[in-house]
C-alpha cells in the first residue's frame, strides 16, 4: 500500500508540469516512509488516507531539504545530499515547491486533518529555530531538549498519527499520544546513534551532533556523571572540530558511565508506553511499528 502513496506523490509532481522539479524529485533518496506507514496502518487506504499520507511525506522531504541547507549536511542517508549536488538555492526552493504543493493538496482533505498538521508545522519550524539556537549554547537542561525534539520531530508523527485516527473516525488524543511518545524515542534514538555508530554507517562524521554544538541527551547525562575538572573538559570540547584523542575521552567516558544505556532505556520507556497505550486500545498491530523504531541501527 506504501506504493499507492509513492505514485500519489509522484502524481502530484507531475501536476507541477515542471521537467527540471520532477527530475530533481527523482534525485532524493526515499526515507523509510515511516509516518506514511503509520497513517496507512492506522486509517487503512482510502484515497483521503493515501493523499493525507503524501502530503505528510512531501512536507516531512521539505523539511529535510531546508535541514540539510541549515546544518550544512553534505549526506543524507549516505548519499550526497541536494544541496550538496546542486547547491543551496535549488535546495531551498525544491523544499519550497515540495511544501506548498502539499499545502495546497491538504486543504482538499478535510478541515480537521489540515488544522493538525498545519499546525505540526509550525511546531516543526519552531523546533527547528530553537536546534539551532542551542547549538550556540552548552544545554545542559533535559526539558529544553525534550521540548525542542518535541517540536522539531514528534509532532509531525504526532499529527501523522492524530490526521489518520481523524479519518478512520477512531479516538485523536489517544493516537497523538502514541505518535507523540514514537517521535520522541525516534529522535533520541537518532542523537544516540550519532555517538554509537560509525561515521561510514552513519554517512556523516562521528560525533557529528556534538561538533555542531548540539548537546543530545547523552551529552546531558554525561556531564551529570563527571567531576567537575571532567565537566570542564567536556565543556572545551563543546562545538569544536575533535581529535581522534578527544572523541575517544567522549566515547570511553560515555562507557564508564553507561550513559548510552541510560539514554536508550529513556527511548525504549517511551515505546512500551506507546505499545500499551494501543495495546488497551486494541491496535496490536501498532506495536510492530513501534519496535522497528527503537530496534533501527541506522
Ligand atoms: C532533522 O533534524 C530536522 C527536522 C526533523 C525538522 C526540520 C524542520 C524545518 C527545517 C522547518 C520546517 C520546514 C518546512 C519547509 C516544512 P536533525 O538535523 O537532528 O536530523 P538529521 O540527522 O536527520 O539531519
Ligand atoms: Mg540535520
């Protein structure tokens, strides 16, 4: 049914009757399509289903466009990424073109769907603005970074998940909770993978996250765990180009510690939530798709 999705997509690009957009379009590597698969899981696959689907997946590729440009990423999911291969400008307005063709597709589904995921928009942008703006700070406060993931990457699953229950006529709140808790574990699990694999796994550097000057939960953790003299060091560290020495004083440290654990087990606390809230509700398929998130290694 994934398919029905990727030729809905594709349909609204040709509708564009635009050469150099629908090649462009052709170059993005696919995702995991992971919100299409929660809504078609969800709601099943009526047209509404399918249409509100892409939409949520052309606005979710935006995203990443205009992300790759503000993190200037030269990856994404190991292969170069837009910018890299045409430049900023080009990356920018495919997100553009990508965001307001879906915007224009939603307002044909219904009012409701689009109120929740106009609004996760908003919320993403937010998110977005305020990534950027800790980056230049040493966060050390675990609510700010969960009010930022929040914003930057559940509430769009969030909305994926409440958009579908709105169609299939079953109860929002409770699938925005479980949409909630998966985005929430879906982007710890992201920040702790950029600690524990390879950069050649990964398709960026190793430890990229902390280089850019963002201090993922991990990071939190371990300066809760060090002495004072390390807190400084780790603190030096913070937003700088590492040598092979400092990443492996991180990594040895984060060991010590077993701050990984501690981190993934935050994750996997926010999955069993979610399998049991769907579970009370009858939805035992949802679980499968939960499990995936917390058991990806890339
Ligand atoms: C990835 O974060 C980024 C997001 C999940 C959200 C990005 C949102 C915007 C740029 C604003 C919305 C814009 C439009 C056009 C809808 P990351 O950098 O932590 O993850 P990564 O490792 O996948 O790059
Ligand atoms: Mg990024």
């Amino acid at each position: 049914m994934l398919n029905a999705v990727e030729r809905k997509i594709e349909q609204f690009i040709e509708e564009l009757q635009d050469k150099e957009v629908s090649s462009l379009y052709k170059k993005l590597p696919q995702g995991k399509r992971l919100r299409a698969k929660l809504i078609l899981k969800i709601a099943g696959s009526s047209l509404p289903v399918v249409k509100t689907a892409a939409v949520v997946e052309m606005i979710h590729a935006a995203s990443l466009l205009h992300d790759d440009v503000i993190d200037d990423a030269d990856t994404r999911r190991s292969k170069p990424s837009l910018n890299a291969l045409y430049g900023n400008k080009t990356a920018i307005m495919l997100g553009d073109i990508l965001y307001s063709k879906g915007f224009f597709e939603l307002n044909n589904i219904s009012a409701d769907v689009s109120k929740v995921v106009s609004n996760a928009v908003t919320q993403l942008s937010l998110g977005e603005l305020k990534d950027v703006s800790l980056s230049s700070t040493f966060n050390l406060d675990r609510e700010i970074y969960l009010e930022m993931i929040y914003q930057k990457t559940a509430s769009l699953i969030e909305a994926s998940s409440g958009a579908a229950a709105l169609l299939a006529g079953k109860p929002k709140e409770v699938y925005m909770t479980y949409g909630r808790n998966l985005g929430l574990a879906f982007q710890m699990i992201d920040d702790i993978l950029d600690i524990t694999q390879d950069a050649q796994t990964l398709g960026k550097p190793a430890l990229h996250d902390f280089v850019e000057g963002k201090t993922t939960l991990p990071y939190i953790y371990l300066y809760e765990a060090l002495q004072d003299d390390e807190r400084e060091k780790l603190r030096s560290l913070h937003a700088k180009a590492l040598s092979k020495e400092e990443q492996g004083w991180i990594l040895s440290n984060m060991k010590t510690h077993k701050i990984i654990e501690r981190a993934t087990l935050e994750a996997k606390t926010l999955i069993d939530e979610a399998i049991a809230v769907m579970d009370a509700h009858g939805e035992t398929a949802l679980s499968g798709i939960a499990k995936e998130m917390i058991e990806r290694d890339f």
